[in-house]
C-alpha cells in the first residue's frame, strides 16, 4: 500500500509542477520538483529496493515508475 500511496502523491505533485509551467512559473517548478525529488522520489526508490523486495514483483513496476519520476524532475531541474 506504501509503494501505491507514493506513487499517487508522485502523480499529484508532477501535476502541480504542470500546471506551474503552463503558468510559466519557472521558480515554482524547479522548487516543486527539488521538493519531489528529494522527499517523495529518492525515499521511494530507496525503499523499493530494501523492503520492496517483500513484494515481488510488484516492487519492479514501481521502482520503474519511481525511476521514470525521477529522470521527469531532473529535466525540469536542467531547463
């Protein structure tokens, strides 16, 4: 249920971040999506791969997602 609960917040935080560029808030989105990356993203994937393992193979869609999250927030940090 953990893996599913920071999956949702991932998908609500990347939907902030859009809405933030659409409004070209640049501040916003690199602030968003430093906040995504270092307290939702980084800690998920760290615990997909210690515990995550308990669910197998459940834990490899998610470290995927997590992984792809991950790759979204540092190209909003490069921009």
């Amino acid at each position: 249920m953990y893996l599913f609960i920071i999956e949702e917040s991932i998908q609500t935080l990347g939907m902030a971040i859009y809405q933030a560029k659409k409004s070209n808030r640049t501040d916003l989105v690199r602030e968003l999506a430093q906040y995504t990356l270092d307290n939702v993203i980084k800690p998920a994937i760290a615990f997909c791969n210690t515990y995550g393992m308990a669910t197998y193979p459940l834990n490899q869609a998610y470290w995927i997602f997590y992984d792809s999250s991950k790759k979204l927030m540092e190209t909003y940090l490069a921009e």
